[in-house]
C-alpha cells in the first residue's frame, strides 16, 4: 500500500523520477585516426627545415636578403613545428637554381634593371663593385671624370650599351677578360681608345660603347685577369661557407637539446 501511496503523494512533484540530477556525460568519441591532415598542419622534418634554409642562403648569397634579415628566418626555421610556419620564410624568395654559365649566373637576380647615367660635370662620377649592370648606361664627362668598372659587375642580359660623352672630360671603361667588347665612336680633338675583345664563349655578355671627345678621352679595355666566373666561384664559395656554418650550428642545437633532456631525465630521478 505505501508503494501504491508513494506515486500518488502529493507531495512528489510531477515529472520525470530523476528531475533535478546532473544529466550524464555524453560517451566521447575516439579519435578518427584517419582524417586527413591539412598539409600546412603536417608536422616538418628536419629535411623540410634544411630546405627551407638553403633557399634562404641562396637568397643571401645574391643580395635579396640582408645578413640580419637571414639570421631572423634562420632562426625562426629551426624553431617551426609545421610546413605551415616553414612556407611564410620563403614565400617572398624565388627557388634556387644552378649555374650553367657564365651570364645565367647574374639572371637569378628577376626582373629588369633600370637604365642608368653617371654625370660628372667639374666633378667624378664612380660606379663599381658588385653591381647589376643594367642594358643602357649613359655616361657624361663635363670637364670631370667617370670611371665605370664592371669587373665584379653582375649581367642581368647578354647584351649592354654604354653611350659616352667626353667635353674636356675623361670617360674609362673597365670590363673583364672574357666579355665581348665593341665600339662605335670617334675623337674631335681628343681621344676614343677601345680595346675591342671577342669573347671564346658565344653566350658571354657583349658591351658595346658608343660616343665621342671632344678636347677628352674616352678608354675601355678589358682588366687582364678579371674574369666573370670568378664571380661566380666566389658565390659559390660563400655558399658552401653558409652551409658549412649552418650545419654546424645545427648540430651544436642538437646537442643543446640532448644535454638538455639529458639533464631533465636526471633531475626526474633524483625526484624519485
């Protein structure tokens, strides 16, 4: 009788008997384990991380990159986890290629290079170095100087004009051994003096000067020694020094990190 009595008192709310305990935790599912991953999500190996800095390198070897610039994206490649935080460092950055002569070697630079003019007027006017010489180069001597040396100069395409004028002035040329070196010019009362030079290799850059002296001199001539791939082996050479440090530091991260572990691992014990 008191359990006929216990459904119909009423002092038992309606509704459900449990009305007012916690719900039940739902069951959790397992991981589907074969889910594709997202590549950028993917975790990066050490030969991603290695590819990512020779790009890198060789983007500082040919001047895209500062020295400070490339010890940040360094640094921030060997602490990525994923292709994803990888494709950012380079995502600016051409991929690199191999050299196959002596003018391919300067074309890793993209896009054109600007037409340029060195006036001199009661002054002097210098461009050398490493530079990329651009197609057109006017070059103006006004009772002055200029003085235009490409033997360490990069060539961004096969064929470059330098167009002279020398009033009272002086216009000199400096170009390496194994250019194509042609002229097209003449002397009032002065001097046009050019050195003309067939190159052995038929693709090697061609510099061609035309202009005129007048009361001036203008001169060009190959610098016996200079050569374009010399150039080249230098950057090569710098690129293999990069690499050799970068390995290097590399493993001296490595070591860092087993040491570390290492001494974790011992502190754990003594805690036992």
């Amino acid at each position: 009788m008191d359990a006929e009595n216990r459904g119909t008192d009423p002092a038992t709310p309606a509704g459900p008997r449990d009305s007012g305990r916690q719900p039940a935790p739902q069951e959790r599912r397992p991981v589907d384990m074969t889910k594709p991953v997202a590549e950028a999500d993917l975790r990066a190996s050490d030969a991603d991380r290695d590819r990512i800095a020779e790009i890198l390198r060789e983007a500082l070897a040919e001047g895209r990159l500062d020295a400070e610039e490339h010890a940040e994206r360094i640094d921030a490649v060997y602490r990525a986890k994923t292709l994803g935080e990888l494709e950012p460092m380079v995502r600016d950055l051409p991929a690199p290629g191999r050299t196959a002569s002596p003018r391919t070697a300067a074309e890793a630079h993209a896009g054109p290079v600007p037409d340029q003019s060195l006036v001199a007027v009661f002054s002097a006017s210098t461009r050398k170095g490493r530079w990329r010489v651009p197609g057109r180069i006017n070059a103006v001597a006004i009772f002055g100087s200029v003085e235009i040396d490409l033997t360490e100069a990069l060539f961004p395409q096969q064929q470059v004009l330098i167009n002279v004028t020398a009033i009272f002035g002086s216009v000199e040329i400096r170009v390496p051994e194994n250019l194509t070196l042609r002229s097209s010019g003449s002397g009032v009362l002065g001097s046009f003096e050019v050195a003309t030079n067939d190159a052995v290799e038929p693709d090697a850059p061609v510099v061609q000067v035309n202009g005129y002296a007048v009361l001036g001199s203008v001169e060009a001539r190959p610098k016996r020694g200079a050569w374009v791939r010399d150039l080249i082996g230098k950057l090569r050479d710098d690129r293999q020094q990069l690499r050799d440090q970068l390995r290097e530091d590399r493993r001296d991260r490595h070591a860092a990190r087993r040491a570390e572990r290492y001494d974790r691992h011992d502190r754990f014990r003594k805690d036992d």
